[in-house]
C-alpha cells in the first residue's frame, strides 16, 4: 500500500539554527527517505525552528498533527525521538495519537532496547499520572485552538444569544436571541441615559419580571455587570485570554482570572447587539462611577476587610456604619430577593476585632504552642492520608482494567460500533480527570503543610523583634499584620473561628511587612483562599464575649 510520507525536524534555539543543525538534519532525513525509496513533497516537510522540545505547542507539529489526524499523512520519519519531544510522556502521547489513525512513526536512530518488558512496564507506570495530566491539557488546547481557527466561538452562548453547533460544512456560530437581545439593548441605554447603576439595574429587571440569565431566581448585581462588561455585544469574543494560574507576565482580570498578553488573544467575530461606540460610552460610564464611589468611600477603618466570612451562610461579610457604630456584616443582607438574605445578625467590629488582634498576638507571642497543636492535626492527616493511598491503588487498579478493556476494543474495532468506543472512552476519561483533580488537591495540601512549619519556625526565630514593635503598631500596619498571618475570620453566633495563613519568605517575618492589598501579597501563595476546602489548616476558635 502506498503511504504518503512526511518528514519533521526540529531544532531548540536560534543559535543552532543558525548553525545550521536544520540542514544537516533535514539532509539526513531526505538521504534516509531516498534509501528507502520514498517519496516526500517538500510541503510535507515539517520544520520547527527556534522551538523547545519540553512543549507540544510548536507550529509545525501542530500542522503535521492536524494533517495526520485527517488522514492525509501515513508515515513520518524523524531523524531521532527527542526531535519530536524530550519528554517521554508527550513521545507516548503522539505514538499512541498516531497509532490510533494508522499512521506509521519511523525513527532513524532508534536507540536499541536493551530493557526487558518489565523495566518498560515500570517506566509506564511511573509516568501513568503525568500522563494522563498531559493528555487532558493538551487536549484542551489544542480543542480550544481548532475552534478558533476555524472561527468558531465557543458553545457557551452568553444571554442574547443562542449557540448553533456545526452542521456539515456550516461552522458553529452564535445566533442572536431576539427577546434577550433586545433586553440587553435596554441595559446597555439604562446606563447612558439614565445613568442606572448596577444594583438599580437588577432590581429594575426583577421588578418587571425579566426571566434572568440561566433561569436563576433573579438578576444579581455580578450578572448584569458581566453583561455590562462583555465584548461580545459588540461583536468580538476571545480565545486564549486567560491562562493557568502563576504564569509570569500575566495580570489579573476583574475576575481574579490571570489574562494573557493582548497579542496572544485570538478574536472572533460575533453578531453584534450593541454598537462599539455605545458600548465604548458605557464602559466610561462604569469606570465613572466606580471612581466616585471610590472617592465617596470613607477611609477604610475596618481590621477584618477582605477577611471576614459569615458563618451561616458562608459569603463575604462587609463592613457597615450605622448610628456611629461600625460592624460587619453578611453579604446576602443586600440581596436584593428577601428570602436569599442570610439570617445571621449584624456584629459590632469591636467584638470580633479585639479578640482576632490577641489571637494574632498569641501567635506571634507564643508560636510554639501553636506550632505544637499544628503537629497534632498534621498527625492526623498523616493517618487519613495512608487510608486515602489505599482507595487510590484500588482506583487505579480500576482504572486499569479499564484501559486494558479500552486495548481489547482496539482490538476487536471491528467488531464493537463507533459509538460505543467512544462511549467507553468518554467514562474511562472522566475518571482520570477525578483522579487527576485529587492527585492535584493532594499535592497542593502537601506543599502547604511544608510552607507552614517552614514559616512558624521562622516565627519562633524572629519573635523577639516582633514582641516589641507590636505595641507601637499604627492600624495600617495592625491590618497588614493580620492579613499576613490569618487566611480568614469565620463567624458565627457564638463563636468565631480563626484560620491562619503564614508567609513562607523568612525575609517577611520582619516588623514591618511590606506588601499591603491582598492582590499583592509578595509571599507563596497558601492554599487556595476559596473557603471551605481547607478545613484541616490550623484553626483557632474562640469564644466570643
Ligand atoms: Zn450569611
């Protein structure tokens, strides 16, 4: 049979290519190919120049990869198997990626395999997590990349619009949504002619009985300024916006997303709902009012802010003057729909702050007792984590099984339906993304229990410095304090429960922290602050007076 055959070299940097290691490369991939008496057209000689072989993402590979994936290409040679990756997971993952379309990988200087089946074995197992880990990225990517070349934008249609999949040579697209367009149209005149806020808005459109987006309850104020803030009525989405979290370069969007470089962005046209200039006047409008409110605001006199969670509820609580008295209290209060605000009662912030500034104290004062009571709760984690280990090993087992029963349908491909095989593959996939998300919790809460002896010996250390500028503390430097050293106040009707953070830089155990909003806490990140899903940190709890 014949194969059509396509060649791929890659080198790592600039300097090499300049040297001309591509040539001598591309030289003697043609030399061996004419050996062999094939044939190779010189567009089908992919060639990555300047690119690390540590990442998939690499222009010709991708070509080379969309190309055999539609089944154009049948045979690729490679001059040795660290040109098409260093790393052995991605090699698996395109060899098992090619396999699957019938594509043949021909390498010229294979090295010989001197290790008997079982070494190999081993060597798959050792990698099987990282693997999988890949696997799923690179899928996303690469998913998320084809859409946008194709110009699609992506399945989830915001309100106003109505998703409408691919349909034979018709791509996706986004249709608009009559009745909700045409609500959206109003939001966006509310706001520059009547010079609505957000909150007047919601409470607007639930007076008049809009059905709200998703089929909610009502319009929050979040929902109507996503809608406020959204491109896309203008008529443009983007692809690749945001990215992982704790990449260099990238600031933060309103959402506490990273974002990417603008260059990096990729655009697609939508219909537009808004025109660009109207909607252009109702950005300038918000930043408008977000400036006045900023400058109405009184000068922040609460210790907690930022920090402080109700303990009914579990939102946000705020602080609040009334009758020159300052208290916290819980967010849902303003709800605008009665029955979603929470029942917990306003606290006066002398109650709370007075108690979470002498915990802080303590702390500092004495961390070895609480370095001690640390030891204790890592103990126990310690032990739930040995029965935690077992069930892995027994869902790994099962997942085995799986990929063993996934290996007999390849198998027998003729015999078992398409559907079916892609069914299977579907289940199998989303227990390796459970896994996956586990081994990733797991890993964090490690790096965590580490951080945190790391840093309370440090305390231990730098106590004495500390123990006499406390007294002398401004309340700016009080609030930076406790935002250094707690993760969050929870409270409840009678008690509240303090939950420490510490900082991991040595360096910042001095009198004076430096680093101030919480956006820009210069120290390793601790855990996730999102609540609830580290119950095991350090807790303090305290009666409350
Ligand atoms: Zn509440």
């Amino acid at each position: 049979m014949f194969k059509v055959t396509a060649i791929y070299a890659r080198v790592s940097s600039d300097k090499q290519a300049k040297e001309g290691t591509i040539d001598s490369q591309l030289a003697a991939l043609r030399e061996f190919v004419a050996q062999k008496g094939w044939q190779v057209d010189p567009d089908r000689e992919f060639v990555d120049n300047g690119y690390s072989g540590a990442t998939l993402a690499r222009p010709a590979l991708d070509r080379l990869r969309d190309e055999i994936a539609c089944g154009q290409i049948q045979r690729v040679v490679v001059l040795s198997v660290d040109r098409l990756s260093r790393k052995f997971v991605h090699q698996a993952l395109l060899r098992e990626e090619w396999e699957r379309v019938g594509c043949e990988l021909v390498i010229v200087n294979e090295p010989e395999l001197r290790n008997p089946q079982d070494q190999v074995l081993n060597q798959i197992k050792a990698v099987f997590a990282e693997y999988e880990r890949e696997v799923l990225l690179e899928r996303t990517r690469r998913g998320l990349l084809h859409r946008a070349e194709r110009g699609e934008p992506p399945p989830s249609a915001p309100y106003g619009y109505r998703y409408v999949p691919r349909e034979g040579q018709a791509p996706a697209h986004w249709e608009i949504e009559p009745v909700q367009a045409e609500w959206v149209r109003k939001i966006y005149r509310w706001v520059w002619q009547e010079h609505l806020g957000i909150r007047a808005i919601a409470r607007r459109l639930n007076q008049m009985g809009v059905p709200p987006p998703g089929g909610g309850e009502g319009w929050r104020e979040s929902t109507v300024h996503r809608l406020l803030v959204n491109s896309a009525y203008r008529g443009e989405v983007y692809y690749n916006r945001s990215g992982r979290k704790g990449k260099a370069g990238m600031g933060r969007d309103g959402h506490g997303r990273t974002v990417k470089p603008e260059q990096e962005w990729i655009k697609i046209k939508v219909p537009v709902i808004v025109e660009g200039w109207e909607w252009e006047v109702v950005q300038q409008e918000l930043k408008r009012h977000k400036e006045l409110a900023l400058r109405n605001a009184k000068p922040r006199r609460y210790l907690l802010q930022g920090l402080i969670r109700c303990g009914v509820c579990g939102r946000k609580m705020r602080g609040r003057e009334s009758d020159g008295n300052l208290y916290y209290h819980c967010r849902s209060k303003q709800e605008l729909l009665r029955e979603k605000r929470c029942r917990s009662k306003w606290v006066r912030t002398e109650r709370i702050e007075g108690v979470v500034w002498e915990a802080v104290k303590r702390l500092i004062e004495e961390p070895e007792q609480v370095l001690r009571s640390y030891e204790e709760q890592r103990e126990m984690w310690l032990r739930e984590e040995k029965e935690r280990e077992r069930r892995e090993l027994e869902r790994e087992k099962k997942m085995l099984e799986a990929r063993h029963k996934r290996l007999v349908d390849a198998y027998e491909m003729g015999v078992i339906s398409l559907e079916e095989l892609v069914e299977r593959r579907r289940r199998l996939e989303k227990a390796k993304q459970e896994l996956r998300r586990q081994w990733i919790e797991w890993e964090e809460r490690a790096r965590h229990w580490q951080a945190y002896t790391e840093a309370l010996s440090s305390l231990v250390r730098y106590r004495e410095i500390l123990k006499e500028s406390l007294e002398s503390l401004t309340f700016e430097r009080k609030r930076e304090l406790i935002r250094l050293l707690v993760e969050e106040v929870v409270v409840y009707e009678d008690k509240i429960v303090i939950r420490h953070i510490l900082p991991t830089d040595r360096s910042l155990c001095s009198p004076h922290p430096r680093g101030s909003g919480r956006g820009e806490r210069p120290f390793a990140p601790a855990p996730s602050t999102q609540g609830w899903r580290y119950p095991e940190a350090p807790l303090l709890r305290v009666e409350l007076p």
